[in-house]
C-alpha cells in the first residue's frame, strides 16, 4: 500500500496475512510503521494500491464495503461520548426512543460496566458529562467496549484503546475484553508487548512488512 501516486514510497508492500475468526490478533510496531493504515485498510477506510482483502474468501469491493463496515466495531484510544446518558453512550447513534435497553444493560455486563452503572443514582439515565468529564479513563474504555457490543460487530478493533491508561486499569480493561466471546475476531493495536500477551498471534511492523509474526512467548524470546 502506498498513498496516491507511483512517486510515493510503500508504506506496506508483500504482505500476507490471514485473521481466523474468533482469534485475537495482536498488533506492534514502532510509530510510523502502519500500525493504524494496517487497521484503516481492513476497516475499509483505506483501499489497497495492488492486493485484495478478502472475508470468508469473497474480495472486498466499493459495492460491498458498506456491508463489511457494518461487522467491524473501531474502540480508539479517546472515546468519544456524547454529554448525554449512559445508555444513549452505549446505543451511539440510536434515537432515544429507539434504544433496546435489555441490549444495553446484556452488553454494559459484557463489558464490566454494568454493576458500576447500578451504583448511580439515576442509573443508566446518569449524564456523563461533556465528553465523559464524570468518569475515569477506565469506565469511558468500557462504554467503548459496551458500544461496540451493542453495534454487533463480529470484529472489534482496539487502536492502542489502553494506552493511555495506568498499569492497574489497563489490566481491568484488558480482563473485560479477554472475556468477551470466543466468537468475536479481536485486532488489538498496542504500544506494549505484555499488553497483547493473551493474543493468538502478535505481529510487529516496522520497515514497511512484518518483521516478526507468532505467539507472545516467540515475540519475547525473539524466535520469529
């Protein structure tokens, strides 16, 4: 992949990789090394220079990109929340009157957020605030997960969606999302190594390719 014209360098070139569904696929790299066009590209944000991507073997197409877009959840590092309640946060996008609120609280619980949610006076009618002001980094990373959740995506991509919080959070985060269904493809961007420890398969970027690909234990003991 490269941007615009032939005088522009690779950002990728031969890449090959296959994502199984259900697994968790672990991403690293140095900044600038295509960790986020990685994601942009199978998001469908970004269409591949030469190359396809393909789902269950069918290629990705201007005609149907809409409807693979609407399997894929994105959890980014600052989640954007909206200053209304929890649940219209968890039903982004949903006009009030239109939100299922058994859906929401079944995904508040897969996310780990729902016995917080509980303890507020208002419950799930409780205003978060201006872009989340009355809640810590951890809980706005939950109603991301709780919001992706609700979408039913089959694919939920984390871009670096912990990074920017301290060690004991990030570790409760993380417990949330390796407990979600075995059925769900998690993409995870991470700075860390330890981070994706949990994941099936880690790949590093750097120089335009994968420089290293294989479980966690291979990626520490450098056997890739």
């Amino acid at each position: 992949y490269r941007f615009s014209d032939e005088k522009t360098p690779w950002i990728f070139k031969d890449i090959n990789l296959t994502i199984p569904k259900g697994s968790r696929l672990g991403i690293i790299g140095e900044t600038g090394s295509g960790k986020t066009t990685f994601v942009d590209l199978l998001m469908g944000l970004l269409e591949p220079v030469e190359g396809a991507i393909s789902v269950d073997g069918v290629k990705l197409t201007e005609s149907n990109m809409q409807d693979w877009q609407l399997h894929i959840a994105h959890v980014p590092q600052g989640v954007y929340l909206a200053d209304s309640s929890i649940a219209e946060n968890i039903a982004f996008g949903v006009a009030k009157e239109e939100i299922d609120m058994d859906r929401v609280v079944a995904c508040a619980k897969r996310a780990h957020i729902h016995d917080l949610i509980e303890s507020w006076t208002e419950k799930y009618e409780e205003f978060v605030g201006e872009r989340g002001v009355k809640l810590s980094g951890g809980q706005i990373q939950r109603i991301g997960i709780a919001r992706a959740l609700y979408k039913r995506a089959d694919v939920i991509v984390f871009d670096e969606a912990t990074s920017a919080l301290d060690s004991v959070t990030e570790q409760s985060v993380m417990e949330a999302i390796e407990s979600l269904s075995s059925d769900l493809t998690i993409v995870m961007i991470a700075h860390r190594l330890n981070t994706l420890r949990n994941c099936d398969q880690i790949i590093r970027f750097g120089k335009g390719t994968i420089l290293q690909q294989g479980s966690y234990a291979e990626l520490v003991d450098g056997k890739t």
